[in-house]
C-alpha cells in the first residue's frame, strides 16, 4: 500500500522534483539494527523514486516532488518510528544544499594539514540562535577546528573524534537532535546519487 508523505494521494513526480539525501540518526548502531530492505522498506512504501540506501548506516536518498525539507522531516520521523519500531530523527537535505555545506571547506590548507582526524559535518534540524553557537564554540578545544554553517557544523578533529575532548553530547544538548557523518562520506553520496 502506497502512503503520501503531504498529500491525500500517492505523491506523483513531475520535472520539478528534487533528489533528497536522508540522514537518520542512531540507526544500525547498538540494539537499532535495520537490514537495507527493512531500512528502505518505509520509504518505497512512501511511492518515492529511485529510493537508494549508502553504507547501511542511516544515509538515505530518494526523488519527490516536495521542495521544502522542513515539510519532509516530521512527516518521515512519524512513518520511520511505526516501520521500524522506534523513534528515528531524520535530517534531509538536498544535494545543492550538501554541495554549498562541504564546498568550498572552511578551514585553511594548514588547519588541514595539520590534523590526522577526518573532517565531521553535523547536521542539525535548526540552526542555533547565536548565543548558544557562542556557547558551542566555547567548548571546542584548540586543538580542534569548528564552523557552524545554516542547518549543520563541520568539525575538524585534529587527532580524530575518539581522541578528541570535545564534547559531543553536551553540544546536542544544547542545539537538539544531530547526527554525524564524515565529510568524505557526504561527498561520496554526491557523487554517486546527485547527478
């Protein structure tokens, strides 16, 4: 059976249509264990085109007609957390969006040189106001590199994330629900599903 993720029809696609990158958070670490199929079972069931997991990890793409990814989010949170029995916060963005969050990077050829961690990007459901970037920012160590961009942060670990003293989980306190990719993985996505 075919659900609409904003209408009262199955979702048809026209030439406006938009190719979606999903990230969810938490899947396939500790007990949330989805195989591909169960992971993209939502999504087709959905009636959306060219759906494609990556890695097995919670990176999803797909193409729909809908233009706004503040719409998409609470619709597929709801439907993820029936089909897979837990709750699951989505992060969906487009590949334009992808594209302007890791190029050109923010940080200088020795910033970058430098670090033996690969490169981070967080992304988040809102950007955080400025007091609270402010009092991310404070907590970052200087050995380690962060720049906060619209929806997400690109964090520069200089000796890698489980080496690295900052503070994850307090910083998801403070701006919300995230979740965390590597940069290289992002642009593989791009790569291989945008054009």
């Amino acid at each position: 059976m075919a659900r609409s993720i904003g209408h009262d029809e199955t979702v048809t696609y026209i030439v406006g249509s938009v190719r979606w990158f999903v990230f969810l958070r938490a899947v396939n670490a500790g007990s949330r264990r989805l195989t591909n199929e169960a992971l993209l079972a939502p999504f087709v069931d959905l009636g959306l085109d060219r759906v494609a997991a990556y890695q097995a990890a919670g990176n999803i793409t797909f193409v729909a007609e809908e233009q706004d990814a503040g719409l998409l989010e609470p619709r597929l949170d709801g439907v993820l957390a029936e089909d897979y029995g837990f709750d699951v916060a989505t992060f969906v963005r487009s590949g334009a969006e992808l594209s302007a969050a890791i190029d050109p990077l923010p940080f200088s050829e020795a910033q970058l040189a430098a670090t033996e961690g690969r490169m981070q990007i967080t992304f988040l459901r809102d950007a955080p106001d400025a007091d609270t970037t402010v009092e991310v920012m404070a907590l970052v160590p200087d050995d380690d590199a962060v720049v906060f961009g619209p929806r997400h942060w690109l964090w520069l670990p200089r000796t890698g994330v489980s080496a690295s003293e900052l503070p994850v989980s307090r910083i998801e306190q403070l701006v919300g629900p995230m979740t965390m990719r590597t940069v290289g993985t992002v642009q593989r996505m791009l790569d291989r599903f945008a054009s």
